[in-house]
C-alpha cells in the first residue's frame, strides 16, 4: 500500500519551493491571445482609466435628495398629499439604490457604505408612514389610521317640524 502522509508531505515541499506567480499563471494562453504582460498591462490602463467621479456625483444627487426629504412642505396625513410624499420616500430609496450600484462598480467603499445609508433612511422613512395607515403601528393625530381623508362633517341643526331655523346664538 502507499503510504499517503509521505506522498502528501513530498508534494508540500515541492509547492513551497516554486514561487506563487511561477505557480499561478497570469493569463491562459489561448491561440491569437496577447501575452500576459500586455493582458496585465491593459487591465492596469483600464483601471487608472475608470473614474469614480460620476458614481459619486450619484451619491450626491441621492444624498441631496435624502437630505431634502427631511423640509417636506406638505402635510403627509392622508390622500395625495400622503401619496406625493411616498413617492418623494420612494425616489430617495431608488436614488440610495442607484447610487450603490455605481459606487459598487467602481469600488469606492466609503460611498457604497453611504449609499446603503441611503437606502435604509429610505426604509425607515417610509414605515414611518406606511406602518400607522396601514393599521400595523398605533396611529396618531399625526397619522391617522387610514389612507384616504374623510370629509369635514358639518353639524346638522335640526327642527322640529313647522318650526323656523334660527342662527345660533353667539
């Protein structure tokens, strides 16, 4: 029988003499391919080439957008108004999305780390007002329980029958 430990030993000691990159080609060679150098050498170029410029002007149109959310005009209680600001939730959650993607590419780690920021303030705005309508958070003045205003009621003053309706009395 082989003895196993002395075969696996005998090839340790031939991997610890040759060097990694003797070990691990650069490139496989295939007919018609440039030489590794030349491989290596056009993947440095087109690093040094990609600029992270636009991946953070993306960050910081989202972030702008994020930041912005926070001076909403409107109030977000019910109906278009609340719908309005949903979709301003929504466009701050695609833009930290967006902006992630594009910061991921071009590997700039401390934008991708905000942009995932982004996202997640999205998330949290949005359940702000997304969980109290839809019943799921307890509702409050500020958010009350459904999605759609209800009419003002007015008071109805009601009359005996045959009798004039007078103005109310200050």
């Amino acid at each position: 029988m082989t003895d196993w430990d002395a075969e696996l030993k005998k090839i340790d000691r031939q991997l610890e003499s040759i060097s990694d990159s003797a070990l691990i080609p650069s490139a496989p060679a295939q007919k018609g391919a440039a030489p590794a150098p030349a491989a290596q050498a056009r993947v440095v170029a087109e690093r040094e080439s990609t600029r992270t410029w636009p991946a953070l002007l993306r960050l910081a149109l989202a972030a702008a957008l994020g930041i912005a959310i926070l001076f909403w005009p409107y109030p977000k209680t019910c109906g278009v108004q609340l719908y309005g600001y949903l979709a301003a939730v929504a466009a701050v959650t695609a833009g930290g999305l967006w902006s992630s993607v594009w910061t991921w590419r071009h590997r700039t780690a401390r934008a991708h780390v905000l942009s995932l920021l982004l996202v997640i303030w999205g998330l949290v705005l949005g359940a702000i007002e997304v969980l109290p309508h839809s019943g799921y958070a307890k509702p409050d003045a500020a958010r009350p329980a459904g999605w759609t205003c209800s009419a003002p009621t007015v008071p109805m003053i009601t009359t005996p029958a045959g009798a004039t309706p007078t103005a109310p009395r200050p």
